[in-house]
C-alpha cells in the first residue's frame, strides 16, 4: 500500500501548463526529496500533494493525515511554545514529550520573538509531529537559516523522525540537503515540469553531510541538474 499515490496528475494555471502529467507513488515512511530549477513548479506540486490545490487532471491518493511545514513558520506569535505544540498535540504528556524531543522543555513558556529562527522551525516540527501525522510535506523548512543552522536543523529532523517515524515530501533547493535526508530524490525538469529522473540513495538514514553516500548523491543530482560537468 501507497502513503501517497499520484496518477496522471497535471496543472495549468490559465493557460499556462504548469506540471505535465504524472504518475507518482510513494511508499510508507519513505522519506522523498524534489528538486528542481527555480519556477519549475515544486511549490505547486506539493500544494497539490497537500490537498491545497486541486489538480487540473488525474487523481491523488492519500493515507491517513497530512500536516505541512512551510518555509516561515506559521507559529501563533501570542501563544507560548507550550500552546503551539497543544495545537497538535492529543494530550499534556505528549506536549512534555514533543518539548523534550526538540531540547526546547526550558522554553516552554516563552513566545516565538523570544526564540531563534532554528529554534521556531522545531516548534514547527514538533507541533507538526504531534497526534497522528502520517504524511508531512516540508517546503523549503530550512532555507531562510544560516548554513550552520540548517546542518543543525537536519541532525534535529532525522532525529525526529527516527523517535517518530511518518512519511516525508520535502521540496528543497538544497541539493545537498536533499541528498543527505532522504532515500530517494526526484528532478524536476524546467517549466512544465515533469520528473526528468530519480536518484534513490541506499546508505540507511540518518547519514552525515560528509559520507561517501550523501557527497556521490550531491554530485549526481547537480550533474542532473546541469549544474556539474
């Protein structure tokens, strides 16, 4: 079984074709990686993915709930971390597990002006995890962080998952951030897009920014990409 299934999923916004056709499955727990030029429609596509949008053509088929991290985060600047994460959360217990999982339990109480933009961005995840979630779709969560915040941030992520395990689209310019999280990575071609091709990387998650497996997988998608020669 599928945690998500797209079949001959196409987009146009006016006249303009946006996404070809497509067909997409991606399976439980699996943690998926798009990328591709800057306008080639990945926002689009994981709008779509997320429910947001309805597509022009073809069907999507999703597993059980879904929650979106986008790049700003969407914190409730007059609630507590505490509060924020309740917003997800099922009980009191889970919030004191949840602010323990991202190291923020001594922040608890204090308001999102008063914390980091890495530090936002793990409320985010934990108020995302917290309940059920079983597919989260991230776009470009990490890209407003400075480059040390954004290694951080991935240690914190794959962290998060192995405690929480769900399935994962993430939406990325990163390629290296690509590479390291996930365990298979779609290019996306220019406008209109469609999937030019797939790199599924075999080294088990969680992988440091530095093994062979993440550096050969950077090299690859750039070269895909045209980046590389």
């Amino acid at each position: 079984m599928s945690a998500l299934e797209l079949r001959g999923v196409g987009h146009t916004f006016g006249g303009l074709e946006v996404l070809r056709p497509m067909d997409l499955s991606v399976a439980p727990q699996e943690f998926l990686a798009i990328v591709g030029p800057s306008g080639s429609g990945k926002t689009t596509l994981l709008s779509i993915l997320s429910g947001h949008l309805k597509p022009s053509q073809g069907t999507v088929t999703r597993t059980g709930t879904t929650r979106t991290v986008y790049q700003t985060d969407g914190l409730f600047p007059w609630r507590t971390v505490r509060q924020n994460i309740a917003l997800g959360a099922v009980s009191e217990a889970e919030v004191a597990e949840l602010l323990e999982l991202v190291g923020l339990t001594e922040f608890a109480n204090a308001y999102p002006h008063q914390l980091s933009g890495g530090m936002r961005q793990r409320v985010e995840l934990a108020r995302a995890l917290a309940g059920k979630t079983d597919l989260l779709l991230l776009d470009e969560p990490f890209s407003a962080l400075d480059y040390l915040t954004r290694l951080k941030m991935r240690t914190e992520l794959a962290r998060l998952l192995d405690k929480r395990p769900c399935t994962v689209i993430l939406v990325t310019h990163d390629i290296e951030e690509a590479a390291q999280l996930a365990d298979r990575v779609l290019v996306l071609s220019e406008r209109p897009a469609q999937i030019q091709c797939e790199y599924a990387i075999p080294t088990p998650r969680p992988r440091q920014v530095t093994s062979p497996a993440v550096v050969e997988a950077t090299h690859a998608l750039l070269t895909a990409l045209g980046l590389e020669r």
